[in-house]
C-alpha cells in the first residue's frame, strides 16, 4: 500500500543566515523522497513534500538537529491552511530568536555560549596571575566548550557532503592550537567566533524586521456588514464580495473598493506614498492603509492570504531563490576557495619543515593561522546581506524587488522602455471631443459606448464615463481586436470602435476626416473612430496627461546615463506629442507583437528594463532583462515583472537604479574589504607577525564590518547617495 507524500512545514530556529539556509537545502536535497523544497530565511521556515516511506520525518528533524538547528512543525504550509500570512509568520516568530521575541541577546542558545566561553575565558585569564597551571586548564576548559558545538556541526555537515564547512576550519585551528600548547590563543579563537555568529544572527534580525513589521499592518479582526448588521470576525474569515465597515482612523482590513464614503487614506505603510491620499466611491484600498477621514464602507476584492501585504511578503521571499549573479560567482567560488585554503594551510605545515629544516612548532601555528584567515565568512555574507537589506529598504519606499537578480541587473540597463497609457500616463483619459460624420454626437456616443461596454481598456472607460445619462444598448458577440479595434453588434448593426489606421484599412478616409484626425492627433489627443462595417460613423477623440512626475523622472534617468524610450500602440502623433512633451524618443503605433521585436533589437545593445501596466505589456515585461509594473497593473503584468512600483509612480524607475547601484557599490565594497583585509594578514602570517587571536580576529571583524556595511542599506531613502558610474548611452536617435 502507497501512501501520498506529506506536506511538511517548519520553523527551523537558527537558519538565520544565507550560509545557513544553503547548508539546509543542501541536506534536504540529498535526501530521498524530498521535493518542492522551499526555505525562507526571513521567516526561518522550510516547507517540502516528503515521501516518508523513503525518509522517515524523524530522519529529516534528526539531521537537521546535527547541524545544529531546532526545527518546530508549524503545521500545514500557508497555501493549504486556513491561516494567512500574518498567522503563520506570528507562529513562526513565537519560536523566533531572542531579538525577535524582545529577550536580550544573552538569553538565546549563541548568547549563552558566548558569556560561558567568555566567563572562563576571563578567569583562566585571572588564574594565569596566581596559577599558570590552573590558567592552562581554564583555557582548555574554554577552547574546548566553544568547540564543541562547532565540531558537531562540522561533522554533520561532512556527513551531508560538505567536509570544508568554515565550522570544520575552525574547529581544527583550535584543537590544532590546544595540541601545539596554545591554549590560550584556542580559547580566544572560539570566544571571537562566537561572537561573531552572534552579531551575525543579531543583524540577519534586524534585516528582517521590515518584513516583520509588514505582517503586523492588517488589523486582526474587521467589522463587515449584512442583513445582520455589524458583526466583528477576524480577517482571516472575510470572503471575497462581501463589506467591511472602515472608521476613521482604523486600519483597512482588506484589499478592497469603496462602496461610499469619501476619505483620505495613508496608503504609506503599504506602497511608501508619503502623503495621504484622498479616495472615493469606485477607488481601491489597500490592506493596512490607515483611514485618516470619514468611514468608508468597503467590497471586499481580495481574501486575506491574496491581499497586498500577504503578496508583498510572498514576493519578497521568493526574492531570497532568485540570486544575484554576484551571489552565485561568490558560491561558486567559495566551493573551491575553502578546500584551496586547507590545501594551502596543510602545505604551509608540513612543507618547510620535511623539506626545509623548518621548526615544526612554527610552521604548525602558521598553517593553523591560515585556516582561519581563510574563514570565507566575510566573503559569503558580502552579497547576501546587503541584497536583503536592500530589498528591505525598497519595500518600505514602494519598490517591490523580487529578488537579487532583478535587484543588480537594474542598476546596469542601458535603456528603459516605457508604455504610455498608465505608465508615462495617468491612466485616467477622458473625452475632450466628438466629431459627427454618419450620425448625431449622440448617437456617435451612445453607439460607441455600447461596443466598448465590456472592455476595460482606459480608452473604453474614459468613452462610458462620457456616456453616463444616456441609454446605452446591449451589444452582442462583442471582441477585442488587441491594438486595433473592439467590434459588437449593436441594435442589429455590425459596429467597431478602432484606431484611425484600423479604419483606413477598412476603406480609405476622406481628406477631411483625415485631416481632422490629424489635427487632433497633433495636440496629443488619442482618436477612435466608430464604424458600421467600413463607413466611419464618428471621432471621438480621447487626452490622458502625462503623470505629474513624469518629465521629472525622465529627466533623472538621462542624468544617471539611461536612455528612455516611450512604446506605445497610439497614433504617431499623439506619441510624439506626449513625448516631446516629457523629453524623451518615441515608437509609435506598436503591436504587442511589435513591442516584442523592439525590446529584442534594444537587449542587442546593452541591458533593457520595461516598464508597464497592461495585459498587453505581459510579453514585453518577460523579454526585458528586468520588467517593472507599475503600481494598480493587471495581475499578468504584477506576475510576469521582476519590480513592482506600488506608489505608480514614474519617479520609481530612478529611485529603482538609485538603489540597485547603491547595492551593488556596497557589494563591491563588502568583497574588496573581505579580500584584501585576508591579503594582508595570508603575508603577515606568512613573516611571522600574526598571531592566531589576530587571525581570528581579522576574520570575526571582516565579518561583522561587511555586515554593517550592509545594514546601511536599510537606511536607504530616495535620492541617496549613487555611484558615479553608469552604462554608456546609446546615441541613436531612434530604436
């Protein structure tokens, strides 16, 4: 009899750094049975499906407890339970580690070891006043208890196919130095690595905290109304379609619309938006915003797993998969770079004295001071901890940043492709205008709105909110024609609402249609043209404006060496008059299969990032080298972007490369620190000036200075410091 795998869910305590969670995934991985494994070093949790008739769960806690992590069941993952994200992750945190919990760093397991090793280390110390003998123990007493975890933990990683794990390093150079008769040294070896990990685990917390905090936005309960009247039920209960009572000052519960009401919202702990924004009947809100105004009452349009905070919070741990290609050379690289160390460390050892006539007591205490000079920790960490604290920062100004990958490509693009409508545009176009040819303005309107009443394209909107208070017909077996043209039958007529080069295609227009068209097109005005079969029956034409930042953002990216690049599907010029307007080149009058083409022929010529909102810009945002949604995008354009503008705002392009190459300065700054600092002290050791508290020492603070290094990244604010390099521009002057 078979039985179907388990779907397992954990909170691993410990796992709380990028070291970590590979060492885990590597073990996990090289069991039978395991599958679809997902780790998440924010929320210190691992989740696979495990075939328990080839690995017992047992086995699978059992090495996990080896290498040194306490794994707790949370019960069933987030996507089958009925829990949110917020539940799972205050589960996951009630384990979590000391800072997590508001204990001091002393009471978590590292911080017991670091004052006991300490403690004996400072009264061996005070011994070696009045007994030297009894010093001697106190330090072997020392080294040895701070050892001890470190062994088991590289015993179990040698078990599990890593026997150059840094823990193996350290452990040989201080039972090494015990053996040569420095005790002494041994126990300030471990005590400094000790400390080490401690702060290492201290600042992977404060690295996460944003994201933590982010679970905490949604209130826990919301008050929905019915036929009942009020009721309070918690969040994780509300279902979609149903309304929420919002009071002043409250916290929206849901993602959802306003149903009545009139409110200034602070969106800012969601998407960043500084100021409060004011909302209406028709208008989105967003989980955790906080009503500043009047009550609201709310549709509620999204569960509370699917809400924008619960989705923020998903997205950002995927980021942790989806490496940088930094992250992935410093992997690769440290697979060799660790087995080269004891290599060299060994030869160091033994060679000057079977082939030199060296002292054997020597040459052993520089080997060993080797090993620990070539700890790769400070390496490792370099890339991992400033792209968390970088996406970190992001989050918390709006700039969703699905992982390391997107993160550095951004900063390197050569050119940024912009949709227009809801992109470099508001959205929000409205009719200015319309033209009657076959019939009435009226009848222009009423029919045009009847063919366009199932879309939700802009253009369709802006022609319905103009033909509120008429009576508009229904239309039958309507269909969009994607770039051209919407066609319905309509009163019994076969009807079309296109583009001025869909009806010319159709029939030639007569020069004075034509010229109308031109005329309004020339003042930025889109034009749709209302057919019954091939006779033009009207013009309605459309404006959207460009967003108020727009020529701001635009501007910021010329100055950071960028090329912007308006696509859009409009006329030629109603494109070239937004874009003359904004201050950038423009191709007009694109397919989505043309916008295709065009981003392949840019990636030809250097890095590409697209930015926008629409179903249509999907194809687009996949090809780019790193797709950017603007904030209120369709859900396959959210999906298929790299980067999420959740303020919709232009001037998040900029602010995106602003952060991207702050990041990756720091990177660079994090790896020439950690490799000449080890530079230094290899040629140091090798002339006899390093001692192996030194070595320890140059090792534990490359560590701690590389990490601190990237915690600034969590101070990030727009318009920050950025690196003066950047891509050459390209200088033509059309794609």
């Amino acid at each position: 009899m078979t039985t179907s795998p388990s779907r397992l869910d954990y909170f691993v305590d410990g796992m709380d750094c990028a070291t970590c969670v590979r060492k885990v995934e590597r073990m996990v991985g090289a069991l039978p049975g395991t599958a679809e494994v997902r780790t998440s070093f924010n929320k210190q949790t691992l989740q696979l499906t495990l075939d328990e008739a080839q690995t017992p769960r047992a086995t699978l806690e059992s090495n996990l407890r080896s290498l040194g992590y306490a794994p707790s069941a949370l019960g069933r993952p987030v996507e089958q339970s009925g829990l949110n994200e917020h539940d799972v992750i205050s589960n996951a945190h009630s384990h979590d580690d000391p800072a997590d919990r508001g204990r001091p760093w002393y009471a978590s397991a590292q911080g017991k070891l670091v004052v006991l090793s300490g403690a004996l280390l400072a009264l061996a110390f005070v011994f070696g006043f009045a007994s030297p003998t009894l010093s001697v123990y106190g330090y072997v007493a020392a080294t040895l208890l701070g050892t001890w975890p470190l062994l088991k933990k590289a015993l179990a990683s040698a078990r599990f196919g890593d026997p150059f794990s840094i823990n193996m390093l350290v452990s040989t150079a201080a039972v090494g130095a015990v053996l040569i008769g420095q005790a002494a040294e041994g126990a300030v070896v471990v005590f400094l690595f000790a400390v080490g990990e401690l702060l290492e685990g201290v600042a992977a917390g404060k690295a996460r905290a944003g994201i933590r905090a982010l679970s905490a936005l949604a209130p826990k309960t919301a008050i929905v109304l019915g036929g009942e009247g009020q009721r309070e039920v918690p969040v994780a209960q509300l279902q979609v379609g149903q309304t929420i009572l919002v009071r002043p000052g409250d916290r929206v519960a849901s993602d959802g619309t306003i149903l009545s009401g009139v409110s200034s919202l602070d969106d800012s702990p969601v998407t960043g938006e500084s100021l409060p924004v004011d909302k209406t009947v028709g208008q989105r809100v967003y989980a955790g915003s906080i009503n500043r105004g009047g009550a609201l009452t709310v549709r509620v349009d999204r569960a509370a797993s699917d809400n924008t905070i619960a989705r923020i919070i998903h997205l950002v741990e995927e980021a942790e998969s989806s490496k940088a290609p930094t992250a992935r050379f410093i992997d690769r690289f440290s697979r060799f770079y660790t087995p080269g160390v004891v290599l060299v460390s060994a030869l160091v050892a033994v060679v000057p004295p079977l082939l030199l006539g060296g002292e054997w007591h020597t040459w052993l205490y520089k080997g060993i001071s080797l090993l620990l000079i070539g700890c790769p920790c400070a390496l490792v960490l370099s890339v991992p901890a400033a792209v968390t604290s970088a996406i970190s920062a992001g989050t918390r100004h709006g700039l969703l940043i699905k992982g390391g990958a997107a993160l550095e490509q951004v900063g390197s693009v050569r050119t940024v492709a912009f949709d227009k409508t809801g992109t470099l545009t508001a959205g929000q176009p409205r009719v200015t205008g319309i033209t009657a040819l076959g019939a009435s303005e009226s009848e222009v309107l009423r029919l045009a709105a009847a063919v366009e009443s199932g879309s939700s394209h802009p253009l369709a909107q802006a022609i319905m909110a103009h033909a509120q208070g008429l009576s508009v017909p229904a239309a039958q077996d309507a269909q969009a024609l994607a770039g051209q043209a919407a066609t319905a039958t309509v009163e019994g007529r076969a009807l079309a609402v296109g583009s001025p080069r869909y009806a010319a295609g159709l029939a030639p227009l007569d020069p004075a249609t034509a010229s109308t068209i031109a005329g309004l097109e020339s003042q930025g005005r889109t034009v749709v043209v209302l057919l019954e079969g091939s006779a033009p029956l009207g013009l309605v034409a459309i404006r959207d404006e460009p967003r108020p930042d727009a020529r701001a953002a635009i501007a910021e990216l010329r100055s950071l060496g960028i090329r912007p690049l308006m696509l859009t599907g409009d006329n030629a010029r109603t494109g070239q008059a937004i874009a003359a307007d904004l201050g950038l080149e423009v191709q007009a009058e694109l397919l989505p299969e043309d916008k295709l083409e065009l981003i392949r022929q840019l990636k030809g010529s250097g890095g590409v990032a697209m930015v926008g909102d629409g179903i249509n810009d999907a194809p687009a945002l996949a090809l780019a080298d790193v797709g950017v949604a603007m904030g209120g995008a369709a859900e396959v354009a959210l999906e298929t972007a790299s980067v999420a503008l959740l303020q919709g705002r232009v001037v998040g392009v900029p602010n995106l490369v602003r952060l991207s190459r702050a990041t990756m300065h720091n990177i660079r700054l994090n790896i020439a620190f950690a490799l000449g600092l080890k530079l230094i002290f290899l040629i140091t050791t090798l002339l006899g000036y390093t001692n192996l508290w030194m070595a320890i020492l140059a090792d534990t603070g490359a560590t701690a200075i590389v990490t601190a290094n990237a915690l600034r990244l969590l101070g990030w604010k727009p318009g920050d410091f950025v690196p003066t390099a950047a891509p050459k521009t390209q200088n033509s002057a059309r794609a």
